[in-house]
C-alpha cells in the first residue's frame, strides 16, 4: 500500500508520468481484477501536463480510482452491469467535479457488485475481484475494486459508496480505511442510485490521514442533490489529533452476537487500547438492532426496483438488435441485461411496495427505521462514540456464500443501521487472524466525522496493525 504523501514524494523524485507508468504496469499484471476500465491515455496526458505545469490543488496529480457506479463523463460507466456496457456519461457527479479541482488524476472505473447489491464484488458482470491477501477469498463488497486496488498498492485512494455497509465491508475485509459519512454530506448528484435514501458516496485509503484528505475534497453543498446539507467547509486533516482523552466510548452487546472469536477479541482489544489512552468505556443498549437488517432490505430493494426502472433498453447502454415496441424491448433488454441478484431485489422490492402489501412490508420496515434512529439518538446522549465489529468474520471464500443470498445479506449485520440512522460510521483495521484483515467500526453522531475520524487517527497510530 502507499499513502498519498509516499506518492507525492515518488512524483518529486521521478515524475508524475513515470510514477502512473508504474501504477498501470502493476495493474496490468495484476490477478485482482479490481478494475473494469482503465483511462491510461488521459491518465498519463494528465500526468505530463502537470510534470510541465506543475501541480495543483489538495491532491496535486494524484491517482485515484472510482467505483463505477459514478458518472464520469467521456468514461465508461457500467455499475458493473451487462445493461450499461458500452454506457458513457455525458457529465460529471459531484464529486468528479471536486477531485479535478483539486487537481486528482483518474486512473480507471473499479469493479463492484452489479448495481452495488452485495457484499462481496462476486455478482459483477466482469467477473469477481479477489482479495489481495488471499487470492481465493472476495475482497468485501459492494466496493471491492476500490478497496482491492488500495490494499493491494495499485492507487494510494479511491471512492466507494456505502448504501448498508458497501465502503465499510470491503475496507475491513481488505485491511484499509474506509468511510461512511452523514447522510447529506456528499453529494450524490452523478452516483447511479440503488437505494437513495440510504447512500453515500466514501473515501477510501491505507490511512486515516488520506481518508480525511479525500472527505475535505468531496464533502459539501451541492444544489443539484436536494438531500445534500448546507454546511461550511471543513477541513478535516487539518483536525486530526492523537488524543482520546476523556472520551466516552459506547460499546453496543447487540453488535457482538454471533461474531467470530477472532474479530470479537480484536476489536475488543481496540476498545481497550483506547481506554489505556485516556478514553473511557460503558456498555450501551441499541435495543431494536435485532430488527435493522430486515427494514434494510425491505427498504432497499423498495427503493431498487423504483430506481431501477429507468433502464428500459432506450435511454442507457445495451440495446436491441432489432427495433421492437417499447414493452417487448423493456422486457427483453431487462431478462439479458440485469444478473440474477438484481432480478431477485426488483422482484422482492416491487412486491413489499405492491398495493395490500405496502403497509404490511414498507411501512413497517419505515416505523422500524425510526426505531433505529432513535436508538443511535439515545445512545449518544450518554456517550461520544460507538465501537463495533465491522463485519461478523473475515474474508470469506469466493463461491462459498453466493448461491445463498440470505447468509450473505446476514454479513450486513453491524453496518445497515448506521445507513437507517444516517449517521456516519469509519471501519479501521484492527488485526489480523491467519493472515486475512479485520475491522473495527467506529460509529459518530450527525455530523460527527471529526471525532470519529480523530479517534480512528488516535487508535492506527497506537494500534501499529497497518
Ligand atoms: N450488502 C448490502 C446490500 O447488498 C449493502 C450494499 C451497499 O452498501 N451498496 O444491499
């Protein structure tokens, strides 16, 4: 891995041409798969042109990787999906925006779970991404390219998007940082949704510091996304501290039931480094957690199969051979272009949002959704921070969950009510056990990424896992 200091200091030394060279020879022999489109020719002009200009902005000429589910224009964009291949976005999001201000180098598209439903990049279209660690196990999901591509060095930062865990369960399960912030604090203007009232589009480093440097890029109003809050620009590097000192940390029992013996101690051992540094620890009740997984996917495949309604074989990639009427075509394009996981998700959805089931299905899981929030509102009255597992377990093998959707979805556990609540919540590496990563999350208020992200800074800095 290297951090975006180490890859401004190897610009310096050689050239920023020289430096992306390397990167896309290394990404060329790699076994990872963590990219569906590569942009060398731009990537590399880019380069030369800050080598004659000089650089500019917080992230002067550095690479970085986007997942493909973010419109960048002139660039290929396919959610990993047969149904957009060949689709190229006639305009930027948001944050494509941002990172060019800043004068950031795209170097390719990464691969992901098709259309972001999963947890563990297997149900691309492209094929799966493996786990730098261990080549036979997924790398998490459904960011699994972005966050493949930091661990295994081939870009220093890339964005995800976490709709019940996406940044955050790659980020544990390949040894990086990951972030989910607020509900409102980045854009989604550009982000092809899934389920947009759950998501945000995160950062991803090898460390705290380059996570926080890439939210200051992305993070801020955007009028063309209603949901985007009006806030003034942070800087959140410029904030980071190694202190936890009198800081109350919440340790929730609920998100440690059926976790893995490994994990629990792990991050058990976090929370008391953390304690040894000055913070203090009390167990906190989150008592309606048991029911936040069902509600997340009740909601998120209601919001799936209305989203996804826009990919009709007319507007966006793949198309018929043949001209047909508009309803043949719609069925048509929909049976060869969509996988089986999102045909599963638009069917399920379309159901708990049908007329005699809404109230019984998608109302519910709105009322349950409520009863998280507030549970997260409670629980930050009496403490700053909460600390949990990321995820259940560690990387698991490729094959070995995907012809059983509902264990997979159960791997969501600890990461959907942060997306029901809103609230933001950062996934650290916290150790190793036989050789595969595992993650700590650390759960804030609205708004809260300063603290979280400082006492993440606090904890890697200390923990020496990296
Ligand atoms: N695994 C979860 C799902 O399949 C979360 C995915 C995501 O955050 N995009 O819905």
């Amino acid at each position: 891995m290297m951090s975006v200091s180490e890859i401004k200091r190897r610009m310096e030394e050689e050239s920023a041409e020289e430096t992306i060279q390397s990167l896309f020879d290394k990404i060329e022999r790699s076994k990872l798969n963590a990219f569906i489109t590569l942009t060398k020719e731009q990537a590399l002009e880019e380069a030369r042109k800050a080598d004659k200009n000089g650089t500019r902005g917080l992230l002067g000429a550095v690479p970085i990787a986007i997942k493909d589910n973010i419109s960048t224009k002139g660039i290929q964009t396919t959610c990993a999906s047969k149904i957009l291949k060949g689709y190229v976005p006639p305009y930027d999001a948001h944050v494509i925006e941002r990172l060019k201000a800043e004068g950031a180098i795209i170097i390719g598209k990464t691969n992901m779970d098709e259309f972001a439903m999963g947890s563990s990049t297997e149900t691309s279209f492209f094929g799966p991404t493996r786990n730098p660690h261990d080549l036979s196990r997924v790398p998490g999901g459904s960011s699994g390219g972005s966050a493949a591509a930091v661990a295994g060095g081939e870009v220093p930062i890339a964005l995800g998007s976490d709709t019940g865990g996406s940044v955050r369960c790659p980020a544990s399960f390949c040894g990086v940082v990951g972030l989910k912030p607020t509900y409102g604090m980045v854009s989604r203007y550009g982000l092809i949704s899934y389920a947009n009232s759950l998501e945000q589009i995160g950062p991803f480093g090898c460390s705290v510091e380059d996570v926080a440097l890439l939210l200051d890029v992305i993070a801020g109003h955007d009028p063309r996304d209603s949901t985007s809050h009006v806030m003034k620009k942070n800087r959140y590097v410029d904030e980071l501290k190694d202190d936890v000192s009198g800081l109350k940390i919440g340790v929730p029992e609920e998100y440690f039931e059926g976790v893995d013996k490994d994990v629990d101690n792990a991050v058990r051992d976090g929370i008391t480094l953390l304690e040894e540094l000055g913070a203090s620890c009390s167990e906190v009740a989150l008592p309606h957690t048991k029911y936040a997984l069902a509600s997340y996917y009740i909601i998120a495949m209601s919001e799936a199969s209305s989203n996804l309604a826009r990919f009709d074989g007319v507007r966006y990639g793949l198309r018929l051979e043949k001209d047909k009427d508009w309803h043949t075509t719609f069925s048509e394009i929909r049976a060869e272009g969509f996988g089986e996981e999102v045909k599963r998700r638009i069917l399920l959805g379309t159901y708990a949002l049908s007329a005699g089931y809404y109230g019984r299905y998608y109302l519910k899981a709105l009322k349950v959704r409520t009863l998280i929030k507030q549970d997260f509102e409670n629980a930050f009255k009496k403490v700053d921070v909460l600390i949990t597992p990321t995820m259940p377990c560690a990387a698991f093998k490729i094959g070995e969950k995907i012809d059983d959707p509902l264990s997979l979805y159960l791997a969501d556990v600890n990461t959907v009510p942060m997306n029901l609540a809103g609230v933001p919540s950062i996934s650290v590496p916290c150790g190793f056990a036989n050789g595969l990563p595992m993650g700590m999350q650390i759960i804030g208020g609205h708004f809260d990424e300063g603290l979280i992200l400082r006492v993440a800074h606090t904890f890697e800095k200390h923990a020496g896992v990296a």
